[in-house]
C-alpha cells in the first residue's frame, strides 16, 4: 500500500519570507502581515503565526491593523514569489521522497513508499521533517495516510500524524464533511441536511447523493478512502537510478565532498551494471544546513559507466557549489539511462576502437562549453544553401542522407545573407569589385556561376533565382557571392555575400 505526507502550511504568504534560503526577509521578532489592493484601499491577505496571535486577520484593512499593532511589518503581495518559495522547499523534501508534489498554493505531498525504512520508520520520518520545517520558522500541519486525500483531511481537519494503515475510515468519519475538500457551498448545503461529517455520508447510499449533489461528493469519499486513484503531478518525475546519503553532522569542505560524490557514484554505478545500463544524465543534489537545495548535473554523449570519467565531468562543476553553513544531505541521481552495449577490449584493459575516446572528450567539451555547443553538420533535402544542412549532436548515428551540392561549399556560412555592392564590366558578367560591410575588395578571379532555383513546393510565388560565384580578391582571400535575380526582370538583381572559405 502505498504511503503520503501531506503538509500544510497555514501562514505560507507570509512566513516563506523568514526562511534563511529566502532574500529579504524581515525581522524574526516582529509580526508580519501581507497586504493587496482591495476594495476600500489596502487590506491584510495572509499573517504570519505571530500577527495572528495579536488578533490580526485576512481582510483587516491596513490601517486597522496598524492601529492594533503599531511595529507591525508588511509586504506586498506576491504571489509569483510565493510560488516559487513553495517549489524550492517542495526541491528541498526532495531528501524525504523522490516524488514531491505541489498541493495547492500552500501545500505539498510527498509519496513516502519505500523511504520510511530510511529514516527509521514513519513516525520518526515524520518528525524528522516537522522538526527541520519548524526550525525555518514555518508554521505547519502534518499527516502521513494511505492516500494523498486522507493525509489532506487529516492535516486541515484532524490532529494531524501518522495515520497507521488501513484505519482511514474510523479516524476520518468524526471529521467535517468539509475535510473532503468539496467545492464551495457544498459543505454547506450537505449540513442543511443533517450531514455535518464524513461519517454522515459513508454509509449513505450513493445513487441518491449523487442525484442531488453530483458525483463531487462521491469521488472525494472515493479518493479518501483509496477507491479511485488520485492524478499527481510530481515537479520533478522519479529518476530510475538514486542513490542518497545523509550526514550526522554537516560537511563543509571539497573534500568532504568529493569522497561522498564518490560513495554515492559507486552505488549509482552498481544499480547501473545490475540493470545493464549506463548513465546519460546525472544530476547531484546538495541539501544545505540552511534550507537551500543546489543542483549541479553532466551529460554524456553515449551511455557510460566509467567511474573516473563521470567523476572528472563532475569536478568541473563541483567549484559551483555553495557551502553556506554547510551540507547536510546529498543526493545523486540518473533521470536519464540507456542500455549499454557490450565492448570488446584489448587485453590492455582498453577499448578497440577510437568511439569511447571520443564520447570522453566530446563530454568534456560538452561540460565545459555547453551542449549546443559542441554539433557537427547534418545534410537535409535541400539545395538552397541555408536550408541544406542542419546540426545534429555531435555523436548522433548519421542519417545517411547523400549531400546535395556538387560545387564546394564555403566552411562558414552568413547566419542570413547580407547585402553588397557590386561593379561588373557588363551587367551578366562576375563582379570586378565588391563592398561588403563598408570595405571595398578587388577582385583578382572568379568562377562560376552555380545557378540554384527556388523550390516551388516551399518557396513564396515570386522568389527569385540564384546565380553564385567563386570570388578571390587581390589579398587572396575567397568570398561566395551571389546574384538575385536577372537582368531584363522588372526588379533589378541584388548582390548579397553568403560565405568565406
């Protein structure tokens, strides 16, 4: 069966701000409230737990509450801001459960399965995350159930916990019906009836519930009960390879780092080889003292299991790491994993042939300039030259597509062809001199020209013809030039330079 956390957090909008990981945060001491343009001027949205205790509440106009708490501290609205709190705690209890979810604005859930053995059973789970929680100066509720619904109801309506399994419907039937998380009114409407809790409604028939109410209140009961399956969308889909290693006490140098990135890499390799996979994609997640989650990660070319070269991609980024007050938990990851192939190898240990020489350094070049970076030339079926070509991976299999030029074709290709000047002796004969870019260049030969047509299955009616030449000016450097169009039309030609060999 499977296991969820629930949190909530009541005070969100307001206390995200007191977080250390979070910039700007206000006084510790001091209540804070946060305010909106409402109708009659600004008025209080969202309090933190100390505002609420001296009886500031949502909806207060702002000068009512000043006058109640005169050292009141206040900040604008903002919700964008307050997701993305959210999405970097919901980073951070990424250490609890690889699959975290966001539960409305002011929620997470966590699937549990499998984890609490980790930490020492669920009771000890639990604790472990309210306790760091409520030491970044959050207020919350927790719960952990047989479903993300019941965690839900047992968070915001019950004494929150653990909820062994099984004993969902006895501990949630006390509950208000309102713990179903039912849309608005209809809380309301069922209590006009006499149906005030959970218990009310389970063993009611479902066929008259539904003909007055529709199938809301009959799904909630559902969800809650583990009828029907809840859709969650995870930030981050589980990765199918991960390995996680917690410190009693936190670590704070590079060394500390490299040798745990190494315990955790060996382990990460083992499930690899067990799976007959390698890596393509390795992310490493950094838990600090402080709150924050870092990530760095490296990607490889092809599938890969060599420990040293995996290792030498990281150290490259490792420098990127902030410390702060230290790391408490590290996490390393392979979202992405493909089958290896099997390779022979010499009896020297290496590998015969040249291709994982060149995936290592493709993958450090990769690493350190970046993977758009690092291409090569694709042909495409097109002869106009812009269109000819695409780029492909460095190491992606070839297509096989033959070339479609017979003529050579310059090394560097103008993003867009720019316009030139041009004097010929006669209009149709090749340039005798040209201006590009405002420098006037001689020409001492030309060849050419190479006519190209427009493609009539693509191509706008009324484009025009190419007419390219082979040009070498007197300081010997090779130009590709061509005309637009021809002579007699009713637009003239137009000369543009496309390419240097």
């Amino acid at each position: 069966m499977r296991r969820w956390v629930s949190l909530w957090f009541p005070h969100w909008q307001a206390e995200h701000w007191r977080r250390p990981s979070d910039p700007g945060a206000p006084l510790r001491d001091r209540p804070l409230a946060v305010i909106a343009p409402a109708q009659g001027g600004l008025r209080v949205t969202a309090v933190d737990a100390l505002a609420a205790g001296e009886g500031i509440v949502p909806g207060l106009p702002i000068a009512d509450a000043r006058a109640l708490l005169p050292y009141l501290a206040v900040r604008e609205a903002d919700p964008c801001a307050d997701a993305e709190a959210l999405a970097r705690l919901a980073q951070w209890c990424g250490r609890y459960s690889p699959l975290v979810a966001l539960d409305g604005a002011d929620g997470l859930l966590l699937d549990v399965t499998g984890c609490a053995h980790l930490f020492g059973g669920e009771d000890i789970l639990l604790a472990d995350l309210t306790r760091r929680l409520t030491g970044f100066g959050l207020t919350l509720r927790t719960a952990l159930a047989d479903t993300p619904a019941a965690g839900w109801a047992w968070a915001h309506a019950g004494p929150g916990g653990v909820l062994p399994e099984g004993v969902a419907r006895q501990a949630l039937a006390p509950l208000p019906v309102a713990a179903l998380r039912l849309p608005d009114g209809m809380a309301a409407a069922l209590a006009r009836l006499g149906l005030r809790r959970i218990g009310d409604l389970l063993d009611l028939p479902r066929a008259p519930l539904t003909a007055r109410f529709g199938d809301a209140v009959a799904r909630r009961l559902d969800l809650v009960l583990g009828r029907a399956a809840e859709p969650i969308a995870p930030l981050h889909p589980p990765a199918p390879f991960r390995r996680q290693l917690a410190f009693a006490e936190p670590i704070g140098t590079r060394g500390d780092i490299d040798r745990a990135l190494e315990h955790l890499l060996d382990g990460l390799l083992v499930d690899l080889d067990q799976a007959g996979q390698g890596l393509r994609r390795c992310d490493l997640s950094v838990f600090t003292v402080d709150g924050g989650v870092q990530r760095i990660g490296i990607g490889t070319a092809r599938p890969s299991r060599e420990r040293r070269h995996v290792l030498r991609l990281f150290a490259e980024r490792l420098e990127e790491i902030d410390l702060g007050f230290g790391i408490e938990a590290m996490i390393l990851e392979a979202p992405v994993a493909e089958i290896l192939p099997a390779q022979q190898a010499r009896l020297e240990g290496r590998s015969a042939t040249g291709e994982a020489d060149l995936a290592r350094l493709v993958d450090r070049l990769q690493q350190r300039l970046g993977r758009q970076a690092v291409v090569r030339l694709e042909p495409v079926d097109s002869h106009i030259p812009e269109r000819a070509v695409t780029l492909v991976p460095a190491l992606a299999p070839p297509s096989h597509r033959p070339w479609m030029a017979e003529q050579p074709r310059p090394l560097r290709l103008l993003p867009s062809p720019e316009l030139i000047e041009v004097t010929a002796m006669v209009p149709d004969d090749p340039p005798l001199t040209f201006r590009w870019r405002t420098v006037l260049h001689r020409v001492a030969q030309t060849e050419g020209p190479e006519r190209l047509s427009p493609e009539w299955w693509r191509d706008r009616p009324g484009t025009r013809l190419r007419d390219y030449y082979w040009v070498e000016d007197q300081e010997g450097r090779r130009y590709w030039l061509y005309r637009e169009g021809a002579y007699g039309e009713p637009r003239a030609p137009r000369w543009y330079m496309h390419g240097l060999f």
